[in-house]
C-alpha cells in the first residue's frame, strides 16, 4: 500500500445529517461521526487535506443578516465564507483531533483561511445564477435590488438573490497548505470553496461576492500541491448512470471520456454529480491522477481500491 497525498473534499452530508435541523450541537454530533473515516485514512499513512461545503451554514448567515438589519450592519458574502470557514473548520479541527487522540494518533491539524482567485471576465461573473440566502416576496424586490442585488425568481418558491459562481483559476494560500502537509500537518482549507477574490492591476486582493463550487476548488488545489488523489465523499457509494431509474447502472471505474459521454447525455444534475464529475475530469485534465467518488463509510475501502467509482485518464 502506498502512502499518498489526498485531497479529500466533505459533502453536506458529512457536516449536516440528511432529517436533522443542522443545530450546532447536531452538526457537532455529525462531524464526530465523519471524522473516524478520515482517522482511518491518516492511520493508513496518508497526507490528508480535508475541504468541506458551506451552502447551509452560509444560507443561516445571511439569514441572520436579515434578522438583524435594524440593528447591526449586514456582513458582506465573501466575509460569510471566510465566517463559515473559521466555524466549520473548527468543528472538523476538534472533531478530528478528537478522534486521532481516542485512536492514539499523534498528528497536528490546523484550518487555513483560503482565498480563491477569480477570473473578473469569467463568462459567470456577468451572468449571476446561484441562488443564495432566503426568499422575499414581489413586494420586497425594490429594497433588495436597492442593495445592489441581482433578484431572481425561484419558481413557484417566491425571489432570491443570485450571485456569479466563477471558476476557480488559483488557490492563494497554496505554498502554505503544501508546506504543511509536508511538514506532516492535516491541513483543512478552500471551505464552501474559497473566499473569492479578485487581483487587482495593482497586484492587490480584494473579495468579491460570488460562490466557488467546492468540489471544483478543492480539484484546483489538488493539482497545485500535486495532490496523488482527489476523494469526493458524498451521499452515494458511486456514481450511476440513469440514477434512481429501472435501469439504473452503478461503476466501479470509469474514464474522463466516458464522463463526458455521460454529461452530455445529462446523466449528472447540475446541482448535485454535475459539479463533482466536471471537478474530477478537470484534475485529470490538469494532470491529476486518480478521482475517487464515494460515500464516508467507504472512505478507506475506497482508497485501497475497493469500493466506490474511480475515475482515471
Ligand atoms: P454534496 O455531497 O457535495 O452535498 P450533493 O448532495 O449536492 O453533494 O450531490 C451528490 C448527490 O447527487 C448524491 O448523493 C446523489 O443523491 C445525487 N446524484 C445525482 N445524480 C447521480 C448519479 N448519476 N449518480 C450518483 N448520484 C447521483
Ligand atoms: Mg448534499
């Protein structure tokens, strides 16, 4: 068995169980739980960067924006990932020392703060169509567009904010997360996807109010620190075309061609596999090696080659 470099990127079933209202003390109970698969990994001898979603958490926080808008100033999108990213990752910090010091496990974990570069030109930065935050009705679309907001109806669920969902073209803090999976650390980063950001002529950052994909983030960052392994954990043990259909057909391997036939065929909603394949054949495309997409329990398994969908050139 060889030792690895992995980037493992958690869905949002490994933060927030499907049926639970997501309390914190839930979500607390739920990282635990994920927690052991990943101790599995690192036990195995694997260098492990843990990245995570934030879709949910981030929808409380704008929530919360609006609960408290005659009190307090709103906090802008990009400062709500960065919000997101210190809170989640401290729950998986804790819950993964936790579980490495029950298994006798000596290993230093630490979430890094990760910004991602976008492209101000991406064709979706003009073209805002990820629906964020809660839904207003007819009557309240004046005051949100006065806040500078893009209103789009959600149809027959009333209007939402739609925000750009840019490609992700750089990972910031990439030379500090690579120096300490080197240096032996479990490192947690590009949470909900990064902080977006944009370069200015300058050579400055400044954030922008946008979403990365999270499974496309962590596939960039897989390839900049030379990642050997992308692992998507998710809520199926593989990937299946004609999903939840008669003839419904699972794969235990499958190529980068291959999962362009099946995408174009649309066998991967752009809400849920979509994403996850396209992130996958990109890491390949980029150089990456192997693409693993399973659930948590058959995280280790995976790894090994023994269960779940591997994805490979
Ligand atoms: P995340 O784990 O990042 O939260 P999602 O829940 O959005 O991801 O997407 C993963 C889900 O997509 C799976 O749990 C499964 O229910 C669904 N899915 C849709 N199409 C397929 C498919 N062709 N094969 C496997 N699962 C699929
Ligand atoms: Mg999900």
């Amino acid at each position: 068995m060889s030792r690895k470099t992995i980037v493992v990127a958690l869905g949002g079933n490994a933060l927030i169980a499907e049926g639970t209202e997501g309390t914190i003390a839930e979500q607390f109970e739920n990282t635990r739980k994920s927690m052991d698969a990943i101790v599995g990994l690192i036990q195995e001898g694997h260098k492990v960067v843990l990245t995570h979603g934030n879709g949910p958490q981030a929808g409380v926080h704008l929530i919360r924006n609006e609960a408290g808008s005659a009190q307090v100033p709103p906090a802008t999108l990009n400062v709500i990932v960065a919000d997101t990213q210190g809170s989640i990752g401290y729950m998986l910090q804790q819950s993964l020392q936790n579980a490495l010091h029950k298994a006798g496990v000596k290993k230093d974990v630490v979430t890094v703060i990760t910004q991602v570069e976008v492209d101000p030109k991406d064709p979706q930065m003009l073209n805002p169509n990820k629906y964020v935050g809660p839904f207003f009705k007819a009557d309240q679309l004046e005051a949100c567009k006065a806040k500078g907001w893009v209103m789009k109806e959600d149809p027959g669920r009333g209007y939402r904010r739609v925000v750009p969902s840019p490609s992700p073209v750089d990972v910031i803090e990439k030379n500090t997360i690579k120096d300490l999976i080197d240096d032996g650390k479990v490192v947690i980063a590009v949470g909900g996807g990064g902080v977006p950001v944009e370069r200015l002529p300058d050579g400055t950052l400044v954030g922008v109010d946008a979403v990365i994909d999270k499974d496309r983030a962590s596939a960039l960052l897989a390839n900049l620190i030379g990642a050997d392994e992308l692992v998507i954990l998710t809520g199926v043990e593989k990937v299946a075309i004609n999903y939840k259909k008669p003839d419904e057909k699972w794969f235990d391997a499958m190529t980068v061609a291959e999962c362009e036939k099946y995408q174009a065929e649309g066998q991967f909603p752009k809400g849920s596999m979509g994403p996850k394949i396209e992130a996958a054949c990109d890491f390949i495309r980029r150089g990456g090696a192997k693409v693993l997409i399973t659930d948590l329990e058959h995280a280790t398994a995976g790894v090994d080659g023994k269960a779940g969908t591997l994805i490979t050139k």
